[in-house]
C-alpha cells in the first residue's frame, strides 16, 4: 500500500520537477517565432518576393530594345575565272578578312496601352502578395493559439488526473484497512486499485499526447524550439467579444476576402491588355553598321583590295491588325469570363466568410455559456467528493457511492477543462475571421 501512495507522489513529482526544469516559452514568443521561421509563412513571402520582383522589372516594358553585334571572318578560296576572252582566265588562291559590328535600337512605342495594362497588372499582383502573406500569418497565429492551448488544455488534463490519482490511492487505503479489520468486503479493495491502475495508464497516455502536441508546435515555427520546452499553465480567454465588432467591415478586414477582390482587379487589367490587340503597334527602329573587308590575295582583277563601309538608318514601322484567325477576339472574351468568374468567387466566398463568422460566433457564444456553467460544476463536484471521502471514513456511505462521486469529479475537471479549450478556439477563430490576430 505504501508503494502505491510512493508511487502517486512519484508521479506528481516528476511532472512538477520537469515543469520546473525545462524552459518556459510564453505565447507571444512562440508567435514570433512561427512568423519568421514557419515554413508556410517563409513560402508566402517567397511567392511575394517573386512577384515583387516581376513588378520591379517591369518599367523594361516602356524602354527600348537595345541589342549590339560584332563579327570577324576569315576566308580562304581556291577560286577560277573563266571569260569569253580566254587570256583572261586565272586562278589562284583567294584570301580576306572581314570584320563587321552594328547597334539595333527598337522601340515600341505604341501597343494599344497594353503596357500600362501589364504594369498596372503585375503591381496588383505584387499588392496580392502582400495580402496573401498577412493571410498566411493569420493562419499561422491561428494555429499555434490552438496548438498552444492544448497542450495547456492536456497539461491541466494530467494536473487534474495526479488530483484524481490521490483521492484513489486514499480510496484503496480505506478499502484495504476496512477488509483488515473485517468491516469491508474485499471486492471494494479490488475496485479500488482497478480504478488507480486505470488512471495510471491514462497519466502515462496524457505525458504521450503532450509531448506529441509539442512536437506539432516546433514543426510549426520552424523547428526553433529548444529540445525541450514548457508551455504556461492557464488559458487566457476573452469572454467580452460582440457579434457587431466581428461582423462590421468584414469585407474589408478579411485578408482572404482582400486577395479574392485582388483577382478581380487583376482579370480586370488581362481585360485590358487583351483589348489592346484589337489596335495597332507603332515601334520605330534605328541601327548603325559598320564593315571592312581586307581582301588579301586577289583572283579578280575587278576585285578592290579593301572595303569599307558604315552609317545608320532609322524609322517606324506600324503593324495593323486585319485578320488573325480571330485570336484577339477569343482573347478578349475569355478575359471577359475570367472576371465575371472571379466576380462570382468573390461573392461565393464572401458567403461563406459571413456564414463562418456566424457560426464561429455561437461556437463562441455557448462556450461562454458552457463554461459559466463548468466553472459551478468544478465547485460542486468538489464538494461533493469532500463529503463522500468524510463519509466514507465514517463508514456511513458504501464505496458505490464513493466512486460515483469520484467519477463526478472526473466528469467535471474533463467538461471544464475542455469548456475553457473550446471557448479559446472559438475565440481564436472570431478573430482570424476577422484578421485581428494581426495587430
């Protein structure tokens, strides 16, 4: 009986001598942390980087083309000349050298303002990624809050189970001296200890269930905790919410919601650029040429023995569409749809973010309702223990009933504790709905 009791102590010890040990990491550190080194977030500022980097190049689309050539030949014939005069006639070796550089300049100067199109486009999509970014960072914060708090919630899940593992080892302490003495029967001693046996097995699956939470919570900042790690003890909740400050200009704060609208600003611009194609180009285009050719053995005798050459031309070229198997026109239309397609995006998925918010709102609402409740619950149940163990000792009520009370207890620590869990998600969610998460 004592091994038991040492054994209890044991257990509770350990636990509280590895809180003690291990170092603690608040909230706000482990936030910080997944926000820089998360690996969903570090994609997102990745994707943004590429696209910024697109809209950064993308004033090349107002310049002109500049292109340079340079080339060097060597030749070396075996030529033969007949003529209608045969004294003429001669052959030989021929050998030249020649050499030739030149500047391309290309302008389009006109596209039916498809540029402006595309640069206004890619500046979008650059913004897009910003919003895609402060998105991800919600769902991020949002998934290292629950993360975070569960393992608060199993955390006080073992600290109410080591409670519960005391109040048995009693139990079987009173069984075993009642059957002693010849007051008890030894049926309730066996209950007794089949009951602690069960709650120890349930400890050791709870210290599993937290060290694999923990696990999940270093994956999600990178793998940037320390090997080992203590979270806090208690779940702070806000239980002052309204409906009205989650509800109001939810389009506007929903970063989901922005980076939809930003699609349609961005089908909008491809309507632009493919309405460009309907009008015509004007680009005009300027070169400067230069060449020596150094004809060292001669055959011809017509042949100069060096020519050079340079200058530069310039004009303007204009291309007008007439037929093109009517490419432009297709183009144009299946811009046309791609808006209206994301136009009907936006309004599907503005539903289902009101919808959510409302949800998320009675989700929060009954938890705070529940745990009003479950907090009244704790303190009876724990009275009512109290009174059972006294009686027991007394011998005035059965082991039955002691058990029932002891089970009533357990009941109660699981709703609270859960009550307080599910009301922090429900929170949570509100406010990652709302992006609020990110102030």
């Amino acid at each position: 009986m004592k091994l038991s009791i040492v054994a209890t102590w044991v257990a509770f010890s350990s636990v509280a001598f590895s809180a003690f040990s291990q170092k603690q990491v608040l909230l706000n550190e482990v936030v910080a942390l997944a926000l820089e080194n998360g690996y969903d977030v570090r994609l997102s500022k990745n994707a943004l980087e590429a696209a910024a980097t697109d809209n950064e190049f993308a004033v090349g689309g107002f310049l002109p083309q500049l292109n340079g050539s340079a080339s060097t030949t060597w030749n070396n014939n075996n030529q033969k000349l007949e003529f209608q005069d045969a004294a003429r006639n001669n052959s030989g070796k021929a050998e030249s050298n020649s050499t030739a550089a030149g500047v391309q300049l290309n302008w389009l100067l006109f596209d039916g303002a498809r540029m402006f199109a595309t640069r206004a486009r890619l500046a979008e999509i650059e913004r897009q990624g910003e919003t895609n970014v402060k998105n991800q960072m919600v769902n991020t914060i949002a998934q290292v809050i629950t993360n975070y708090y569960n393992i608060i919630q199993q955390k006080q899940q073992l600290k109410a189970l080591v409670e519960l593992m005391s109040l048995n080892e009693e139990r079987v302490r009173l069984a075993d001296r009642k059957l002693s003495v010849g007051a008890g029967i030894k049926q309730e001693l066996l209950q007794a200890k089949l009951d602690l046996n069960a709650q120890r097995t349930q400890f050791i699956n709870q210290q599993t269930a937290i060290e694999q939470l923990k696990n999940q919570l270093n994956v999600l900042v990178g793998m940037k905790l320390p090997a080992t790690f203590e979270v806090s003890d208690s779940i702070e909740i806000n239980l002052a919410i309204t409906k009205e400050e989650i509800a109001d200009n939810i389009e506007s704060k929903n970063f989901l919601l922005q980076s939809i609208r930003q699609d349609m600003s961005i089908a909008q611009l491809q309507q632009r650029e493919r309405f460009g194609e309907y009008f015509p180009t004007l680009s005009f285009g300027a070169a400067y040429n230069y060449s020596f050719t150094d004809n060292k053995t001669l055959i011809n005798p017509f042949q100069a023995l060096t020519n050079r050459s340079n200058g530069y031309n310039y004009g303007f070229t204009v291309g007008v569409p007439i037929l093109n198997n009517f490419i432009a026109r297709r183009n144009v239309q299946q811009a046309r749809i791609n808006f209206n397609r994301q136009g009907l995006l936006y309004d599907q998925q503005r539903a289902a973010i009101n919808t959510s918010v409302q949800n998320a709102y009675v989700n929060y609402d009954n938890a705070r309702k529940v745990l009003l409740i479950e907090e009244e619950n704790i303190l009876l149940a724990k009275e009512n223990a109290t009174i059972a163990m006294e009686s027991f000792k007394r011998g005035v009520s059965t082991f039955i009933e002691q058990r029932t009370a002891q089970q009533s207890l357990e009941d109660a620590y699981n709703r609270l504790i859960n009550a307080r869990y599910l009301a922090k998600v429900a929170e949570t969610e509100l406010l990652r709905l709302s992006g609020d998460l990110l102030k």
